[in-house]
C-alpha cells in the first residue's frame, strides 16, 4: 500500500509518519485553530498526493494559499521539484484583470441556482420562475445580457419582471461570468493533476460561493461516468455553514450535504478544512471517515469532535490542546491507528501566510 510521508512520528522522533493513500477514497476532515499550523499542514498531505498518486485534485482555496502550489521551494529535492514542475497544474484566479480569470457560465447552472441568484422563489414568483425553467431553450449560445435585452424586447410582464430583477440585483455585472469564453468546468472535465480556484477576489459576497456552486453541480450531474477526484475545500465553514442564510448559501450546503452523503461510490471525495468542527454541517461532518486535528483549545469543540469521531480515543483527541505549531492527531481509514505527528516541510511554495506587524527600524 502506498503510503504518503507527511512526517515524523511526535512520540518516536526520527521514525516517519505517513497516510495511506488509498484511503482518501473516504472523506476527510481537517482541523486546527488559527495559528496551529492548518493551512501549512494541509500543503504538506496534498504535495504528497500530487507526487505519490494520479489522483486529480479540485482546491477550493478562498485565501489564495495554494495559487503557487506549483512553484517548489529551494530546499525541495531536484527529483522532487522536477516531477512537481511537469504536473498538469492550473490556477485560476478571481477579481478583474487577471490571467486565468475563474469564470463560469450563467447559462450552466440549474434552474435552482439560478433562482437562488435572482432571490426567487418558485412558488411566490411564479411567473418569473416559469420564465427562468424555459429561457435556456432559445438562448443557449447567447449571453445573458442578450437574453435580458431579448426579455425585455418580448413585452410579456413576466420577462419584463425578470429583467428587471436581473438589473435591479446587478447580477449581470459580476466578475464570475464568461460572457462567451470558456467555464472553469470544461478545465475541470479534462481532469488536470490540480486545479485551484483562488475564490478570494471577488467583488460581491456571493461571487465565490455561485463559483463553488457551479462546479459542485457539474461534477454532481456527471458523477455517473466515476472519474475519481478529491474536492478540496479550504476554510470550509465558509461553504458549508451549519446555518446558511441566503438561498445560495442553502443550495451549496444541500450539494456538499449530497456529495457527502452518496459521493463516494462515484469517486466525489471532500477534503474539508476549518478552524472550528462546530462551523460544519453535521450532515456533512458525520460522513468523515479520516480526521486530521491541530491545536484545538475549545471545550465545545473538542466534545464535538470526541462525539462524532469515535474511531479516535478522547484522550488523544484531548491532546489537541498542549499541540504545538504544525503538530497533528490522525485518526481514521488513512492510518492504522491513531497516531501523532510533526508535520514535515513543504515542498512547495505557500502563498498565504500572517501579515507581520511593522516595526520601527532599530
């Protein structure tokens, strides 16, 4: 069984410590509060996968930690740098004016999603709605602000409404739109090693969520063709709330909900990454089958994780509190028992990192 070295055993130092790598085929939860060392940590694994499986990787990065996952350090091996360097990696990045911008298709979302956008509901909209369900027949290869100007131009009262809503809501403005060029899904569909996401520059609150949304739809409408890829999805409460609040935030939660739930016969995988278990849906949270925990100091938090992950023993998940930076508990299918360990080095360059405080020269 291959196994990805991710450090040194904390108890047995100078004895590595690794995850088998075969069973990322299960979800897997990751958690560390701010400080523990999480997102560096998280790095380490994920290089691992990178070098040691064919496993492609979707990295659903909100800070733009992993938008260099293929630049290597000056201490990574050659063989090691050179074999990270000839991977099939693509960044694409939010906010306008960047090279490989991260686009999707209004067009592609479901009926669903496209109501969540515009705030409606089906039933006290229904005219609009019903508008929304057969628009796509005549307006496939047309832009949106086409199809707006084209409602408009229509005079019936329900497609004046929902143009109107379109503009009122400023929808048709934001930065996440292809207007016409290609959708990060098709990039998704050709399966790279990695693709990373940056859904941090988006100018509107939602931007980056519609973005999470419409690949997890795509991959969710495909799932039948079984082509295996782990969804990793960076400060995960941001995605996956316990108590999401807008009609976007409601349909991405049902997706990972339903991704957790019957994803993993299809090769769907999530990798969530978070500071606090109690940010997660349980109805996601519950179908982790591997954990990977930091420093925690929270009661509640580590009862929560004593409750749901009962394969690991409280007294080790306890141990998360005297953690120092970058040590870790793993506990689940991707080791053969609990065990703790000092994360290893990157090989790669991380992009995010703490602000310093400015001093005054000395």
């Amino acid at each position: 069984m291959v196994t990805l070295q991710i450090g040194a055993h904390l108890d047995a130092p100078g004895r590595t410590a690794g995850l088998y790598a075969r069973r990322f085929n299960r979800h897997t939860f990751w958690c560390g509060q701010s400080g523990s060392g999480k997102t560096y940590a998280l790095g380490v694994v994920l290089e691992q996968l990178l070098l040691h499986t064919e496993l492609p990787l979707l990295i659903l990065d909100p800070n733009a930690d992993f938008v260099r996952v293929q630049e290597t350090r000056e201490t990574a091996g050659p063989q090691a740098a050179e074999r990270i360097a000839e991977l099939d990696t693509r960044v694409f990045r939010s906010g306008p004016g960047r090279d490989s911008p991260l686009h999707v298709r209004y067009l592609d979302l479901s009926p669903a999603t496209k109501a969540a956008v515009l705030q409606m509901d089906p039933i006290r909209d229904a005219e609009e709605y019903n508008v929304l369900l057969h628009s796509d027949a005549d307006a496939r290869d047309f832009e949106a602000a086409e199809l707006v100007r084209g409602f408009r131009a229509s005079g019936d009262p329900a497609r004046v409404r929902l143009a109107n809503r379109m503009e009122n809501l400023q929808v048709l403005e934001w930065d996440l739109w292809s207007r016409g060029t290609s959708s990060v899904v098709d990039a998704i569909d050709e399966r790279p090693r990695a693709t990373v996401l940056d859904l941090g520059g988006f100018d509107h609150p939602a931007e980056p969520k519609v973005a999470a949304l419409a690949v997890l739809e795509h991959l969710w409408s495909r799932r039948e063709e079984r082509r295996p890829i782990l969804i990793v999805i960076d400060e995960a409460h941001n995605l996956c709330s316990p108590e999401p609040t807008t009609e976007v935030e409601r349909a991405l939660t049902e997706q990972l909900v339903q991704i957790a739930a019957e994803g993993r016969k299809f090769g769907l995988w999530l990798f969530l990454s978070t500071q606090r278990p109690t940010k997660i849906h349980p109805n996601v949270l519950s179908q982790c089958d591997n954990l990977g925990l930091m420093r925690v100091n929270a009661p509640r938090d580590l009862a929560e994780l004593a409750e749901v992950f009962g394969f690991a023993p409280d007294e080790a998940i306890r141990r998360a509190k005297s953690f120092q930076q970058g040590q870790a508990l793993f506990a689940g299918a991707f080791v053969s028992e609990p065990t703790f360990v000092q994360m290893g080095e990157r090989l790669t360059e991380e992009a995010g990192g703490d602000v310093k405080v400015p001093l005054r020269p000395a």
